[in-house]
C-alpha cells in the first residue's frame, strides 16, 4: 500500500530547522477527505499551543461580523459565487493577526490555489511545512464509507478505526451519531478524484520550495502520529 506513494521526507525541513524550538511552527495541512488530516491538525494543535484554523470556520464566522471586508466577502457567498484569492487571502491574513496565531499556525482548506500560497509566503507568515497526509483512493473510499459524524459538533468516527465509546453515540456531546449521504462510495470517488487533481500543483509548489512533507496516511493513527511528529521534530507522545 505504501509502495504508491512518493516519500518526500529525507533532507527536507532545512530552513525549518533554524527557527529553533521554541518557536511556532507554521503549518499547512493537506490532504484528502478521509485520510486523517483533521485528526492530525486536531491534535498538532494541542501538542503546539497553536490553533487550528480550517477556512469553512473563518468564513462562518464572517457571518456575524460588520466589517467592510466581511460585507465584501458575504455578497460574494450570499450569491453563492466564488470568493476571488484576493479576498480570500486578506481573510485568511486577518485571521492569522490575531493574538492566539501570532506564534503559529495550523491552516486546513487553505491555500486552495497556488496564488493563495505564493500570497501567504509572500505575506511574512510563510510556510515551514507543508504536511500532506494521503492515501491510496480505494482506502479513502472503504474509509468514508464507514465514517459516521456527529450532527451537532461535526465529530467525525468511523467503525472499527476510531469507533464511539458508547454504540452510534457522538463522545464529545451525546448527541446520536449519523452516516452521511454524501459519503456514500459512487459520490465520495468523484469528489475525491477532484480533490486530488485540484491539490496536485500545491504539492508541487510546496515541493519545489522544499517544505513538503509526505506521510502515508494509510498507516494506522498511531503511526501517522509518530511520523508526523519525526518530521516536525517533535518529542514523542
Ligand atoms: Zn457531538
């Protein structure tokens, strides 16, 4: 299983490196849906002290927010269009101004788009590492098959891997879990294939900076865990 993928680890981290421990990292995660990035960002966060930032969030909550930038960017969602990069990198920037993100950061859903990372490493938040947590589309697939979510916190569990403490019960809010129509297989295959082909050329500009790290998502966690903390150097545990 892991033979498909290219392991991009070795004599990366370079200019990582130097920033020395105590300092904050800058993270950016990618990944497809089901291969474990969300967990990893989860705990990366915890482990960092840093938060976890996923785009949708920030959108949502511009929702509730007046500013002359969150108008902008509402008319452009209210009418169900694309926001443009430019928008969406000064939201994103604003974000990371912000006290909790001044060390580090974890970003998930963004950049979508290699102007998007030009834009944050151009921005004076550049990116340390780019962690790309993958695997093969057939283990996604049986994985998202088996993936139930919790309705009310977005808790994510999946049999036999990452199972409730108590049968269909979500563990953080007790609320009933549920099997979500869009992860059915002929629907989450397309969607994946989409991802893949949307995410290639930001793997590519973020190997060609040296800052991509590649880890086999395939893996059980506790081995995804270990190698993501190797390649971050992180102590263990
Ligand atoms: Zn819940």
């Amino acid at each position: 299983m892991t033979a498909g993928l290219r392991r991009r680890e070795r004599g990366r981290l370079s200019n990582y490196g130097n920033r020395g421990e105590t300092m904050g990292k800058n993270i950016v995660l990618l990944g497809p849906p089901g291969a474990g990035k969300g967990t990893q960002g989860q705990r990366l966060a915890e482990k960092l002290d840093e938060p976890h930032i996923a785009s949708g969030d920030i959108f949502r909550q511009l929702r509730g927010q007046d500013t002359p930038l969150a108008q902008k960017v509402k008319g452009y969602m209210e009418r169900g269009e694309y926001v443009p990069d430019d928008l969406t990198i000064r939201v994103v920037l604003e974000r990371l101004s912000q006290p909790d993100a001044r060390q580090g950061f974890i970003l998930d859903g963004f950049p979508r788009t290699e102007p998007q990372a030009q834009a944050l490493d151009n921005s004076g938040r550049s990116v340390d590492v780019a962690l790309y947590i993958n695997a093969p589309v057939d283990v996604l697939v049986e994985r998202i098959s088996r993936r139930y979510t919790c309705p009310k916190c977005h808790a994510i569990y999946e049999a036999s891997r990452r199972s409730p403490k108590k049968e269909m019960t979500c563990d953080v809010c007790g609320a009933p879990l549920e099997r979500r129509a869009d992860d059915a297989p002929e629907v989450v295959r397309p969607r994946l294939q989409t991802y893949l082909d949307k995410t290639r050329p930001l793997v590519d500009y973020y190997e060609r900076l040296g800052t991509l790290v590649e880890i086999d998502g395939a893996q059980t966690i506790e081995v995804v865990e270990r190698e993501v903390d190797r390649a971050l150097r992180l102590p263990a545990g």
